[in-house]
DNA sequence: GTTATCCGGACTACCACAGTCCTGATTGTT
DNA sequence: AACAATCAGGACTGTGGTAGTCCGGATAAC
C-alpha cells in the first residue's frame, strides 16, 4: 500500500498554513486554523524544524516561520524530514550490515532503481502543486458544509 | 519512509524464481531454491494468484506457473495484489467515508497527483528490469540444494 | 520576574504486518 | 479405491512502528 505516515500529512497542510501568513506563527494558531490537534502539530512543528524546513523562534511572540517558498518545496523533502530518508525496502542502502545470510540475502540493490524512480517523481512535485489541489477544499467553514465530496 | 512490505519483496524473488524454471514449481521447491521460509512463500505464492499473476495446479505434481513473462509485470501490479492498491494516505479514493470533521478533513483529494506520479513511476519498470540488478547477487551460495522434484 | 513559547525527550495505546499453522479440496499415483 | 502430494482459505499470535500525549527545561518578550 505503500503506505505514507499520517505525520507526513500534517505536515503538508502546517506548511501550506504556514505560507499563507505573514509573520511567525504558534503551534495553537495553527493547530486552530487547521483542525489538527495542538501535541500533533507541535511534534510535526518540531520535525520539520529539525529538517530545515522551518525556523523557529523561541520565547513570547515566539512561533515559526518557513524557510522557503512552497514552489522550492518538493514532496520528496517534507517525507524525507518526516519520515526519514525515502527508501522502500529495510535494507537498500547503507543499512545493508545484517541482512540474515549475507549471501542470499533476497534484498539487494534490487530496489534501488525502483526508489529512484519514486525519489525523482517526488522531487518534481512541490507543496505549490499540492496547495492548488487543497485549497477548493479548503477554506470552507468547519460548520454547516454537510458534505462537499469535491475530489475525485 | 515509504514502506514497503517484506511480502512484496519476497513476492519479486518468488516471480524472478518462477521465471527461471519451465514446468510448474511448488510452495517447497521454491522456498529451498530461494531461502524463504516455506509457510511464507506459500502465502506469497497464494497471493499472488489471488492477484492473477501465477496460475496454480492442484494435486500432486501440482504447483504454480507464471502467467506472463517478467518483462511484462510492472512493478506496481506486484504492490498492488500484495499490498493492496497503491495509495499513500488513508483516504485517498474510496474511502472517504469518515474522515473526522468532514469540512476540514487536512487530507484530501490532495495526494492524488503524488500518487498517480509514483503510480506511473512503477508502472515503468518491470521485473526484467529487477531481475538484472538480482543475477549478480544470485546464484551464490545455497545452490547445491538439489530441489529437483522427482520427475521433471 | 513573569509569561508565553519552543526544545527534547519519554511514554503509552493501538494497529498493521510477519509469520505460522490447521482444516479442507483437488489430483496424480499405486 | 486408497493414498500421497499439493493448493485454498482461513484463523491465529507476536512484534514493531506509528499516533498521540505529556512533562520538565531553555529562551525571550513584556
């Protein structure tokens, strides 16, 4: 299923939140604006701190702010700060230390073209094109909307 | 990180395997020529016919059988019948059903264009094009195993 | 000094996956 | 006809990672 951590998710919409205003913001604003519970967002904050895709400022009138545009932001660095390096197997790169019998070891560098493959179609996609795609969606009141199955 | 499931990577070995040899191939055989575990390639093998890949043959001298040449199994039609269609996020096509608060569901129609760039990502590249990465590492050690099944 | 905020962990509950096993159904062999 | 070999389709359990929360400490504005 290829499965894609939930975190990674978050993260999108906390960037695409965080592009959309002008000056730092907190963890509860944007945990407010977005739905997202405040723990979550402050961990997806933090995250994304560590992987230079925010700033943060400490103290009162504290909060974050990005660093680069959205268009400067491939999918690929927000699932890599996430999520950790992108790879599919357990053992593709460095990792390749204990993989049971060393020598038939069903897990090579069979994979590898296959994480390119993935690697570079994510480094083409930015979180701009992924902001067009929210923001229909997006904006509408939390209240009344019964149900507004706009995608697909 | 983009997990892939161990199933799928053992399901490429199982295929490469059943590729390599003429007749029908059992669970057994095929678990000593790759060294797998045979309660696992039997559930690899089960899937993957569930999935249209390989044709069984019950009964004794019974096993299975590739359906189509490896040049012509993407990779995604492997991820697809062993881990299930391929999608990133929870509720991306069908299921979006109960997404919390239904107005600001943060997940939205959003990943589609993610997907279908991995999805045509995969679709590219075959097993042939894995199987040449695997030959190398292959063939090594184990081999000697004299798996032959009585008749052949 | 007080307050608001980020930092960096530790911590728990839960769910999906990995792997095994069991009981049938089918088919060739004796 | 009986037997043996094989697949079919489950149920089952242990483990690992993710989701989500929370706490004490550091920093900076007022």
């Amino acid at each position: 299923m290829l499965r894609l951590s939930k975190l990674t998710d978050y993260a999108v919409v906390v960037l695409v939140r965080l592009a959309g205003m002008e000056g730092v913001q907190t963890s509860p604003g944007i945990a407010a604006a977005t739905g997202i519970p405040e723990p979550t967002v402050a961990k997806v904050l933090k995250t994304l701190a560590a992987g230079d895709l925010v700033s943060s400022q400490r103290g009162a009138k504290g909060g974050y702010r990005l660093n680069r545009d959205l268009a400067a932001i491939p999918v690929s660095d927000v699932i890599a700060a996430v999520d950790g390096p992108i790879a599919l197997t357990a053992c593709v790169d460095g990792s390749a230390s204990e993989c049971e019998s060393q020598g038939l070891c069903p897990m090579r560098g069979r994979w590898d073209p296959v994480n390119d493959a993935i690697q570079s179609a994510l480094s083409r996609i930015t979180l701009a094109d992924m902001q067009v795609a929210l923001l229909p969606a997006f904006r509408t009141p939390v209240a009344q909307v019964p149900f507004q199955s706009a995608a697909e």
